[in-house]
C-alpha cells in the first residue's frame, strides 16, 4: 500500500499538477481534504486544491516538478521536490517578471482510502524572492583570510 501511496504523490506533482489536470486531481484528493497551510481566503476541501492548482498555473508559465525524495510510512507521503516555471502572473502582489524560478518544496501528505485527506508544505520563499528580484542576491562569503607564516 505504502508504495500505491508515494506513487500517487510523485502523480501529483509530475503529471496532474504541471497539466492543471481537475480530473486527475480529483482522484487523489479527498473532498474534505485539510491543507494546512492554504492561501489566505481559499475555500477548504478539494475546492481549496483545485483552486491553488489553477493559480499556479496562472503564475507560473511551464511549470514542472523536479522530485528529489519520496518517503513514505504508514498513511502518509513525503515529497522533497523543485518547482520550476516561469514568472507570467501575479503573485501575491509581485508583478509578473518573465523571470525562470526553481525553489525547493517539502510536501507532507496523509492518506485515506488512496486519496490526500492531509496536507502540509514547506517553500523556500527566501530564494523564490531572490530569483524574481523581490530581494537582495545574497552576497557572496568573504573569503578567509590567508594563513599565515609560522
């Protein structure tokens, strides 16, 4: 059951995701799935899923994600992935940039009846907002100073 489950993950964000495929996605996201850490003012349930699928797919032109890791136990699914695309919609207020991004994301997912009743994220904000030029680059390290003669 347990690897039926990471697949179902990995189909999440490899095929449904990147085609804003409402179908598919209805599939193996529960009705009354909780996504913990949803935008502000979506709706719950699938609806809430649909919705930010959509938005993705509004902001970020050419999407795809690169997954790294996937763990599974018991009922639930971890995903360590890389979200590509292209910035061409808003984004919370960010004008679009036309900018390539790629930021990392962890995707912790549990599972009833093999479908996503849970859902939990971790973005890398800090570098999404350096790509669009939002921040700073980060400066490079100052190099060491140079040891000396004994």
């Amino acid at each position: 059951m347990n690897e039926d489950l990471k697949s179902i993950a990995r189909r999440t964000w490899e095929e449904i995701f990147p085609a804003s495929d409402v179908e598919a996605l209805r599939e193996v996201v529960g009705d009354d799935v909780v996504a913990r850490d949803a935008r502000p003012n979506d709706p719950g349930g699938f609806e809430g899923v649909k919705q930010t699928m959509l938005w993705l797919a509004r902001v970020f032109a050419d999407q795809r994600w690169e997954i790294h890791t996937v763990v599974g136990e018991g009922d639930t699914v971890v995903v360590h992935c890389t979200h590509h695309g292209r910035h061409v919609g808003d984004l919370m207020g960010i004008a679009p940039t036309n900018r390539q991004v790629a930021y990392q994301y962890v995707h912790f997912l549990r599972f009833r009846d093999g479908r996503a009743v849970e859902h939990w994220s971790v973005r890398d904000d800090m570098t999404l907002m350096r790509q669009l030029g939002v921040i700073p680059a980060r400066e490079p390290a100052p190099a060491a100073p140079a040891a000396s003669a004994v």
